[in-house]
C-alpha cells in the first residue's frame, strides 16, 4: 500500500513570502475584447479586476530575491542560513545562466546551492518535492528557498483577451528540516506526474513565444486535479473533508468553478487570489499561502492541500499541515 512520502521526515514550511510588481493595472473595459472560441471555453468571462505587470527592473531574478527575503524574515533566518534555492522560473527561460544563482547572490545566500527548475505552472510543487528529497539525503542541510518567479504577461499575445487574466509576480517558501512535529505539522506528502501525450494542451513556442491553449484545457485540468486529489489524500488517511485550505493554482474562472464542484470542496475552503492578481504562473500557491500567513487565515496545525497543472503536461500537489 501507498505511503506518504514526506509524513514523520521533519519537514515543514517556517516562512512564506511574495512580491508584486510596483504597476498594478486594473481591468476596466473587458468587454472590447471578445476572444475566440478557445477562449470563450478556456477563459469564460473576465473575472480579474487587476493584475500586476513588471518594469525591466524588476526582473526575474530580482522578484526572487524580494519574495525570498520576505519568507527568511517570515522564518527568523538570515540568507546564510540557506542550503539550497531552487527557482522555478518557465516565461524567462535561456540557454545559461540559469536565474537562481543570480538570485542567491542578490539574496546573499553565499553558500547555497542554487539552480532553476521548470514544470511551468507546477513549478512550486517540481521545487518543494526535489527539496525535500535533497534535505532529506544530505545530513549537513537544514533549510531550503524554494520560490517561484514569473513575468506572465509577457508569454500573452498583445492586445488579447489572455492578457487581461494574467500577472508577473514572486512567491517563496522556506523549507526546513528538524526534528518530526509532536503536533504533527509539516509536509506529508507531495505528488508530480509528467505525461507526454498531454505535451500539446498548453504550449509557448518560438518564433513569438505566446501561450496557446487546447481548447479541452478545462476538461483535462479537471480530470488531473481529481488524479491528485484521489492520490494524495488516500494514501495519507485524510478525506476532502477534513482539509482545511484547498490552494490551488489559478488557472482560469472555468476552471475553479468545474474543480470545486467535482471535487466537492466548500467555497469558503478554496482560495485563489485570482480576481486581483491574475493567473501568476508558478509563483500563485506560494504568494497566496504567504497572504494567508500574514493575514492570519492560514494556523499552525490547518491542513492544506496545494493541486496543480502545467503545461509539459504536468500535474501534482502538495498535502501539509501549516
């Protein structure tokens, strides 16, 4: 019988931050925008009031370090206490340097190992797993940056009704390993499927690097969300019921409304902040999770339940106890 894999390691969350662009724009006018018929069945109607977009400073490694000082000082810890950053990054990828070691210079986490991961939109959970794997199998790490960072508006056609549901932001989380909880808090398990028949569902390709979407994208997302639900939850002895917080990865209006109603989860246990901030890529679960933390929802002991999909195709979750 399947196990959790993370349940009784000693690792837990011990920080969360984010950060947002300076230029907030608001959506005002989406009706002069029609769409086509992908995004009448991906998109709905407009649903974002506002969304964040990044100026050239603000770039990806820079966002990173805003949002992974914000979760050190969320954990009490300096930069170099950092073992490992990883940086999940998709909308600016390039041949060399990768993003993270920039980032933990600017950090000034000096002696952590840093590199990037993809996964897309699954990109915080790509991260978590593969941190929890590398502090669990080397004895002098403690702790780990896994943060998320993404320029989402531009991988959107200019002047489409896609650009008006997206935003740049950085989301990160401190990951730590100690002694197991008595409370039982910490990670208990997580969960990252790749399937390559899926590869066209979403796609950015060159010349222009624009997203496009499979018009059964809603449909598909669906049937991934009720696979990682259906495996995360079973195998770790808990029911649907008994999570306190469903943090997924905000993809489209459509979509959020088909996963709460087939996956039967209250209205007031699933939380997105998409309607201000737009669908943030990989940065999205850990900027809400930080939100939560600093506003007071989320309380030592509540059971979160983290489901996402990327394009790749990729799909998985994180279950822990805050």
């Amino acid at each position: 019988m399947d196990t959790p894999l993370w349940r009784g390691s000693g690792l837990r969350f011990t920080g969360f931050g984010h950060y947002y662009p300076r230029t907030h724009v608001r959506n005002e006018a989406t009706e002069e925008v029609a769409g086509n018929a992908v995004d009448a069945a991906v998109i709905g109607r407009i649903e974002v009031r506002g969304r964040h977009v990044a100026e050239e400073d603000e770039t990806v490694p820079e966002m990173a370090r805003l949002a992974a000082a914000d979760a050190l000082a969320d954990a009490g810890l300096e930069p170099g206490d950092i073992d490992l950053l990883i940086l999940s990054n998709w909308t600016d990828r390039q041949f060399v340097p990768e993003h993270a070691p920039t980032a933990a210079r600017l950090l000034g986490a000096d002696r952590a190992l840093a590199f990037d991961v993809c996964g897309a939109c699954t990109g915080f959970v790509h991260g978590t797993q593969l941190a929890a794997a590398l502090l669990k199998t080397t004895p002098h790490w403690t702790n780990a940056l896994v943060v998320g960072a993404d320029r989402f508006s531009r991988r959107v056609r200019p002047g489409s009704k896609g650009g008006l549901i997206v935003g740049d932001a950085a989301g990160a989380a401190v990951l730590t390993r100690g002694e197991p909880d008595p409370a039982g808090r910490g990670l208990v398990d997580s969960l990252l499927i790749s399937d390559g028949d899926g590869a066209g569902t979403v796609t950015v390709l060159p010349p222009n690097g624009w997203i496009k979407s499979d018009p059964k994208l809603v449909d598909i997302a669906v049937g991934a969300h009720e696979t990682v639900a259906g495996t995360l939850l079973p195998r770790s002895g808990v029911k649907m019921a008994d999570v306190d917080w469903v943090v997924p990865h905000p993809g489209t209006g459509p979509m959020h409304s088909r996963i709460r109603e087939q996956l039967e989860i209250p209205e007031d246990r699933f939380v997105t902040n998409f309607e201000e901030r737009g669908n943030t890529g990989s940065a999205s679960i850990p900027i809400v999770l930080s939100e939560m933390a600093k506003d007071g929802r989320l309380r030592p002991g509540q059971l979160v339940l983290t489901p996402t999909v990327g394009s790749g195709w990729f799909y998985g979750g994180l279950l822990f106890h805050a």
